[in-house]
C-alpha cells in the first residue's frame, strides 16, 4: 500500500508538471494595464507601438511613427510650412503643426492639428476619422481604445446565454471577459478550422474565443470593399502625341482594332503652370474615344528640354504648396473633361528630386481616386544616366500609382556611343525581372512600353549618327538585295550593308520582333502593353496585339 501510494503521489506530481508545461502559457496573465490599449481591428497592437496613445481633452492622438506603421507608411514632415501630409486611398490631408486646422482632400476643414510630446509629433487621429476610413471607440472605464477599418467585412453575432470568452480554442484556458445573452460580439475572421470555435472581439475590446454553438445571430452588417480595375484584363494603350503648336488628331468614324486605352499629349508644363492642348479637336477626339469605349488617359508631361525649365520643374516638386496647385490643374482637368485617368509622363530631372517627386506621385495618387481617375505613371528602365533613370524610385511609384508604366525603348538611343537595337528582347527581360525582384513592384501593376520605330545607324569617318525609322517605312530603308539576319538574343531581324564609305546597321522592329515582347506579358503577368507612338505602326500589327493581349 506504502508502494502504491508513492507511485500516485509521482504520478500525480509529473501529471502536474506535463500540465504545467502544456497549459500555462493559455493561464499567462498577458494584458498590459500601465497605459491605454490599443486594438486596431482584430489585434491588440499595444505591446508592439512605437509610442504610447495619449488623450487630451478627449482628443486621442497617435504618434507619427506609429500612424506610419499602421496607416501612411509615406507619412512626410514638411518642415518648410511646419506640416504634416498624410494621405490614405482616396484621400490626403494638411496637418499643421501646435495650430491651425487640418484641410482633407484641399477642401473639408477640421478644427484640429498635430501637437509635439517628448519631441514626438503626434496626429489628433480621433478627429481625423474620414482620412483614414476608421470608426474610432473609446472605453474610458477599461482604457481600451479601438480602431475599426470601415474597408473591411464586418462580421456579428450574439450570445445565446452567458458565456466565458477564453484566451485560447479550448475549455482549459484562462477566461479574457464574460458577455451576457443578447450580447453583440465581432466575429474575427481566421484562415485556420477552430473546430467548433470562433475567435471574436468583445465589446470591451477584449479579443478571445468562444463555442460556436453559444453563438447566434451571425450576419455579416458589412461587406468588404471590393476594388474594381476600370480595363478588366490587359491594357493595351497607345499614345497620340502631338505638339503644342498642333491639334489632336481627328479620327472620324475610324475604330482601332486592339486598343482599349487612349494617351493623347494633352496636357504640359510650361512657365511653371500646367498648359491644355485640347480644344474643339481635342474635345471631337475625346468623343471619339468615349463612342468607341476606349478609356482616355491624357498625357502630362514636364517638358524638360532646357536647364531653365529643368530647374523650373525642380522648384514645383521642391515644394509642397506649389506641388499642391499643380495637382488642383491637373484634377481640375480631370472633371473638365471627365478623363478616365491620367499617365504621367515626366522625365528628365534632376537624380537629388527623385524623393520630391516620388512625394508628388504620393499626393496626386489619392486626389486622382477621390475622381475615379486611373492613375499610371512613365519611367524607364531601373538602371542607366543619373536624370533619366535614377531619378524614379519605381518601388514607391509601384506601391502609390495604379500603374508603372515601363517605357521598354531607347535601350540604346541618340546619345549612344555605339549603335545597337533601340528595345532588344533579353535587355527588355532583363529589366522587367530587375522591376519585380529588385524594385519590388508587383507584375499587375506593370504596363510594357513597346516602340513601333528604330534607329538606322551610320557610321562613318565622321563619326556616328542616327535617324529614327517607324515600322510603317522599314521597307523603303531596306535597300534590294541586302540580306536580312535574324538576331536570336533580340528577337528581332537585322541588317547590315556598305554604301559609300559609310556602314549602316538597322534592327528592325516589325511584327515578329513585337510579338514575342507581348508574349513577356503574358509569360510574367504584366498588366499589359503601351506602345508608342500612333502613326508609327504598321495597320498589320494591330491584328498581332489583338490576339496576343485578347482584347
């Protein structure tokens, strides 16, 4: 009998220790009680803050870095006008800092700014609910703050009798809060089986789970926010360039085969203002595209083609007020014409803008949305010159615009030392695979900018020289008998031949070596193709695009 009961005591004490080890951490007392709670959503998010919630004169407010972590990552101090900017899909807003008030979207006012604690800049968050698309619910007496998404699904139900919500899916756990029957719940949503569970948020804020059988009532009071895409499947765009000394084109009754987005050059900088090119052609061509359900994307560009206008840009995107009246021209633009969208098309700048601008793509993004404008964006390929490739930071274009758009050409252009293809095949792959693993943009958002022109290269004892060649006069550059040579690393055919003292290099961009650049777009699901530029094109061509985009 002694023998039997010391067995029981040692098994008494290991099953305590195995239970012990196994269920301890589901007893852990793990609320944090010196400070107010945050819980954002689904998640008690205090423990992992930068700084602490603080409230006065119930007014909650949030610390910069951790409206940064949680809502803007691109949140920007502007120390020139002592100001906060801040924007969250569809909307920016100007936050002065110790006073003032705070206008959202350039227009609403709200009687609140940011303040400095412990030389921390803090956000009034609780007054600032429409910018970031919260509902914000303060429970004094358990110093618990919540912040609700109102983008997302939201899911409720009721307890059928009073009921314990426990730490952890299972009876032996430690209870986090007890409801009463008729008591609403938000049910969290979880990607796991909880096997008869659920995991649910308080009205206390508290987050845990309960026994699904407990539960009834369940009805979702709000749907999640679908996102709709204004082309479904790939976008096939052309640009319309014409000067700002000519009209729009008139297309009459003509329907172009292959197409669903249309970038007419309608709009530029000049003398520091945004200049319109559209007028009664323009407004017929608009109609045009609107009757043949084309989306109209007008082109604005920065015409930097002068270190005076070069500087002149440089000022506009060094600062945030005149950044801001240039953002009002071009959506005031937007509804006067009722555009579909927009495509940005600055380049050369100076490398030292790239953030300044990469701040002007951030605040025109949301301003643009507020319009249901498509937002697309011009830049060239991630590596090359200083103010015309360096000058993009396309992880951050890629995150805010809708669209980067990759001008895939001038691989090698005017200024090139030695000739060679203007868009080779394995450079083109190349510099789409250095988008998606190196700048980390995402492939959907990537729209392949394809020429319908090369170069003819002469090089002679003068030198060497170029001159563009559309697609659509290949030919009549192609003298009789010269043997065409098909170039496998470009994809593309190419020739060579001699004629009085000079030699001249051609490759060629027609039907075949574009084709196989759309087929990139489907091999690394892009977006879909730009090409540029109308007029330039064979009318075969369009036939090719058609089919491989299946417009």
């Amino acid at each position: 009998m002694k023998n039997f009961a010391k067995i029981v005591v040692v098994m008494a004490i290991l099953l305590t220790i195995i239970f012990a080890l196994k269920y301890a951490p589901d007893f852990e007392k793990t609320e944090i009680t010196d400070r107010t709670n945050l819980v954002i959503n689904y998640t008690n998010v205090t423990s992992k803050m930068k700084n602490n919630v603080y409230v006065e004169n119930d007014i909650i407010y949030l610390s910069m870095e951790d409206i940064k972590n949680y809502y803007d990552k691109y949140i920007f101090y502007d120390k020139t006008y002592n100001r906060i900017i801040s924007t969250y899909r569809d909307n920016i807003a100007y936050i002065p800092l110790q006073n003032g008030s705070t206008s959202i979207n350039d227009v609403k006012m709200v009687n609140a700014h940011a303040i400095t604690l412990n030389e921390k800049i803090y956000i009034p968050i609780s007054k600032l609910e429409e910018l970031y698309n919260i509902k914000i619910t303060y429970i004094k007496d358990k110093n618990i703050i919540i912040f609700e998404s109102l983008e997302r699904e939201f899911k409720t139900a009721k307890a059928s009798k009073k009921i314990s919500v426990k730490y952890k899916s299972s009876y032996i756990s430690r209870t986090v809060d007890k409801i009463y029957s008729n008591e609403k719940l938000t049910i969290i949503p979880v990607d796991n089986d909880l096997k008869g569970w659920v995991k649910v948020r308080t009205k206390n804020g508290k987050i845990g789970y309960v026994e699904e059988k407990n539960l009834t009532e369940i009805k979702i009071e709000k749907e999640q926010e679908k996102i709709t895409k204004q082309v479904e499947g790939n976008i096939s765009l052309v640009w319309e360039y014409f000067s700002e000394y000519s009209h729009a084109p008139e297309r009459g009754q003509v329907k172009l085969e292959g197409v669903n987005v249309v970038s007419p050059a309608f709009f530029y900088l000049k003398d520091g203002l945004l200049k319109e090119n559209v007028g009664t052609y323009g407004e017929q061509y608009i109609q045009w595209a609107k009757n043949n359900n084309y989306k109209i994307w007008p082109m604005v560009a920065n015409n930097t083609d002068s270190a005076e206008k070069k500087e002149a840009f440089s000022k506009i995107m060094n600062d945030s007020k005149l950044r801001l009246e240039l953002i009002n021209s071009i959506v005031s633009y937007v509804e006067k014409y009722d555009l579909d969208g927009i495509n940005l098309d600055f380049e050369n700048m100076y490398q030292k803008d790239k953030d300044v601008f990469s701040r002007f793509v951030i605040e025109l993004a949301p301003r643009l949305k507020t319009k249901n404008a498509v937002f697309s964006v011009d830049v060239t390929a991630p590596d090359g010159s200083p103010d015309w490739s360096l000058c993009f930071n396309r992880n951050v274009i890629g995150n805010v615009a809708d669209y980067i758009v990759f001008m895939a050409y001038d691989q090698n252009g005017v200024s090139s030392k030695t000739p060679g293809t203007v868009a080779g095949y394995d450079w083109v792959e190349k510099s789409i695979k250095k988008f998606l693993e190196q700048e980390e943009v995402v492939a959907e958002k990537i729209i392949l900018g394809i020429p319908f022109y090369t170069r003819l290269w002469k090089e002679s004892s003068q030198g060497l020289s170029s001159s563009v060649v559309s697609m659509k006069n290949l030919e009549k550059n192609i003298p009789e008998g010269v043997e065409i040579i098909w170039d496998e690393s470009c994809k593309q055919n190419y020739i060579q031949y001699e004629k009085n003292g000079t030699t001249y290099k051609m490759w060629l961009e027609d039907e075949k070596s574009v084709m196989y650049k759309l087929e990139l777009i489907n091999q690394y699901k892009l977006a879909g193709a730009g090409f540029w530029v109308k007029g330039f094109e064979k009318d075969s061509i369009w036939g090719i695009i058609k089919e491989k985009l299946n417009i």
